[in-house]
C-alpha cells in the first residue's frame, strides 16, 4: 500500500503521449497488479482506474524526474516480472522546466545575494563622496588650467597686436602683411600635418567647394582689420571690433534666423558705446573706421556660412578647419595684394629698413607678426574645447580690454575721459549680449529635450 501512494503521483494515463513528457513505456499482458504484488501474501487490493482485464496488453508510463536517478539492483526473480524502458523523448516535461528555471533563479538570485555582500565588503570609489580636500583640488586644478588657456590666448593676442602695430608703423603695407601672415599659418599647419603633431583631416573636392565661401570671408575680414590697424590706434580699432554683435544679430536676422527682444537690446549698448569712442578718438580715421566695420561683417558672414556649408564636416575640428581656411585665403589674397601694393613694396622695405636699428629688428617684427596670428587664432579654437561657450563669450570680451590696456601702454596713446567710457560701455554691451545668446542658446536646448522625450 505504501509503495502505491509513492508511485501514484508519478502515473498517467495514456492521453499524455500526446505532450511532450519523457514517458517510461511498460506493456504489461496481465494484470498490472500482478506485476505489484509480492511473490506471496495476500491478495492486492484493487487500483482505481487501471486495467483489469488479463490478457490485455496496458501502458504504464512513468513520468521521469530531471535528476538522474540513483541506479538500482535489478530486483531478484522471486520478487516478480522484470520492466525495461523502451522510450524517453528528448523534452522533459513543462512543470520541470518550471521548476528548474525557478531552481536557477533561486540560486542566481543566491548568487547575486553572495556578490552583493561581497561587493558591500569592497569600497565603491565612484559611489563615494569626495573628501573636501580632494574637491578642493579638482577645483584649483580646473582654476589652474582655465588661467592657464586664457592667460596663454590673452599674451598671443597682445604680443600679435603689438608686433603687428610695429610693423605697420615703419612699413605701412597691410596687404602684404596680411600675406605673410596668412602664409606663416599654412606653413605652420603643414608641419604639424607632417609631424603629425595634429591629425590630418579627411577632406575631398565637395569640402573645398564648401569651404571657398567661409575662406572668402574670412579674407575680407583679415584684411579689413589690418588695414585698420594701419591707419588708427590698436585700441581705437578694438573698440569699433566690439560692436560685431550688432552685425551678427543684423545679418543672422537676413539670413532667417531670429533672436528675441532681449537680444536685440544688449546690441543697444555696444552701438552706443561704439560711437562716443569713435567721435572722441584722437587717433580717428575714416579709412580705420570702415576697415574695422567691414572687418566685423567679414567675420560675422564666415561665422554664418560657415554653419551652412560645412555642416556635413562636423568629423574636422577647428584647428584643422581654421588651417584651411588660412591656406585657401592666401590664394585669395596673395595675387589680390600684388596688383594692389606690389609696385610699392621695394621702395617700402628700403624706408621700414632705414627707420630701424637693425634689420634683423624689422625682420624679427613680422615674424612674430605672422607667428602669433596663427598662434592666438589655435589657442582661441582650443580653448573653445576646453571651455563653455558662454565662458568663451565672456572671455573674448574681457580679452579685448587686455588688449586695449596693453596697447596703450606699450605705445602711450592718449585716451580721452569720454573716449574711455564709450570703450567701457561698447565692451559692456559685448558682455551683456554673449549673456542674452548664451540664455537663448540655453533654452533652445532645453526645449529641445523637452520634445525628445
């Protein structure tokens, strides 16, 4: 009777050879509980549901657990007629696969149990915060590398500035210089292409088409400004150049793109200031104020096209862009400053040379000239991946007021009280508007993640 109810639960009847149940096949010719009954002793009591009838061939299937089962002694004869297996389906059974999957989740979940109480024996270095010390000193390291980049870009600027102003001084040919200049910065580029001190860039023939118009630009605009640093003071031509914000919103505006009030007032400011420094200039000249002027609408339309056109080039960063930008504008410039000056460049070199103690002097200025124009525009475009933008906008401004300083120290113009407070109030306004773009800029971003998610 015990060895029944322990079988009972592993017994089926035949319509589960439809499933997918390893069965144990046992074709029986008599009665089956014949086959469970003790070599002697008394009769068996009856089974419900199974075949009586002798005679009759029955399947009994047994359900196969997933654990191999232990190996038996094949049963002495005197205990009764022997089974043997004549099929096992490769599938087991769905409730074991059950079964065993929550088997495996247990001991996973164990598992993970076991790594976690490991794991909170180990210190989590990314989770913890840091020591006050250690904030400390990521903060004066990132102190250190922002004076760093700006402190570097500032000094390129000025000594460019006041190099440049020297030249001009004793030979006044700002075609030429410009030049020079921009071949001093295709010269450099390509040794740091060939030492591959900087990666070279992929470029094709639908990249340089793209880039003639920036280039174009970018020409004009060099030239301007030389030209004005030619006929006015350093400072003098600063100032005019701060007002470019008012020429970006203007033309950004013709070109379909759109800033707020509060834009359009921060430019308010700069004009303002732009035009007491100009009518209280000692220095003032018509020639230096258009040059400045058209200087700001060469940059201003580079920055735009340049958006436009080179949009699908996002792969060359801005050191190997400006580098090319530099070579295809000497094309553009060159020939144009030999129609326009080269007659006049002999006599020019004989006078700068005899205006100088030495020639290696003169030499020296336009070296310098050309090697800290490129050199100020690299840091500038470095700095630009170093910092923010809104940290860029604000430096740029403070910029021009180390330059301003500087060069009026260096070569002791004289400045007017009126003078300096529309050079203060324009350069205000630049700082007001790189804070108004920089919040627009802001708020286009956060609509725009507002919409993606």
């Amino acid at each position: 009777m015990l060895a029944l109810h322990a079988l009972h639960p592993l017994i089926c009847t035949s319509h589960v050879l439809h499933s997918t149940t390893p069965v144990v096949r046992i074709p029986t010719t008599q009665n089956l509980s014949s086959y469970l009954a003790p070599a002697s002793g008394p009769d068996p009591p009856k089974i419900t549901g199974w075949p009586s009838s002798a005679g009759r061939t029955s399947t009994l299937l047994l359900r196969i657990p997933r654990a191999a089962a232990v190996p038996q002694q094949p049963p002495d004869e005197a205990e009764g007629p022997k089974s043997y297996l004549t099929e096992i389906p490769a599938s087991f059974p769905r409730e074991d696969e059950n079964q065993l999957a929550e088997l495996d989740e247990n001991e996973k979940d164990g598992k993970d149990e076991d790594q976690k109480s490991s794991n909170l024996d180990r210190p989590n270095y990314h989770d913890q915060p840091l020591a006050a010390d250690e904030q400390a000193e990521i903060k004066s390291n990132s102190a250190v590398k922002l004076a760093a980049v700006f402190g570097l870009w500032y000094f390129q600027n000025v000594i460019f500035n006041i190099f440049n102003k020297k030249t001009l001084n004793v030979f006044p040919y700002p075609w030429l210089l410009a030049s020079f200049q921009l071949l001093v910065g295709s010269l450099w580029m390509a040794g740091l292409w060939a030492s591959k001190l900087q990666p070279y860039p992929r470029v094709n023939r639908k990249f340089f088409l793209a880039l003639l118009g920036p280039a174009l630009f970018h020409t004009i605009g060099h030239i301007s400004a030389c030209i004005s640093f030619s006929k006015v003071a350093v400072s003098f031509t600063h100032v005019i150049k701060a007002s470019e914000p008012a020429f970006s919103v203007v033309f950004s505006a013709l070109h379909g793109q759109f800033y707020p009030i509060h834009v359009w007032l921060s430019v308010v400011p700069i004009v303002a200031g732009c035009g007491l420094a100009a009518v209280t200039e000692v220095s003032f000249n018509t020639q230096g104020l258009w040059g400045a002027l058209i200087s700001n609408v060469g940059f201003v339309l580079r920055n735009i096209y340049s958006k436009q056109s080179l949009y699908e080039f996002k792969h060359i960063d801005g050191l190997n862009l400006y580098g090319w930008i530099s070579i295809v504008s000497l094309f553009y410039l060159l020939p144009i400053a030999v129609l326009i000056e080269g007659r006049h460049w002999p006599q020019g070199f004989g006078t700068a040379l005899a205006s100088v103690s030495s020639p290696w002097t003169f030499y020296t200025w336009i070296l310098l000239s050309g090697v800290f124009y490129h050199l100020y525009n690299q840091s500038s475009y470095e700095a630009l991946d170093e910092i923010s933008p809104l940290t860029f906008s604000v430096g740029n401004t403070m910029k021009r007021v180390v330059v301003i300083i500087a060069s009026v120290i260096a070569f002791r113009n004289p400045v007017r009280p009126l003078n300096a407070l529309g050079s203060a109030i324009a350069i205000f306004g630049t700082f007001l508007y790189s804070q108004a773009t920089a919040l627009e800029s802001s708020k286009k971003k956060k609509g725009i993640t507002k919409k993606n998610t």
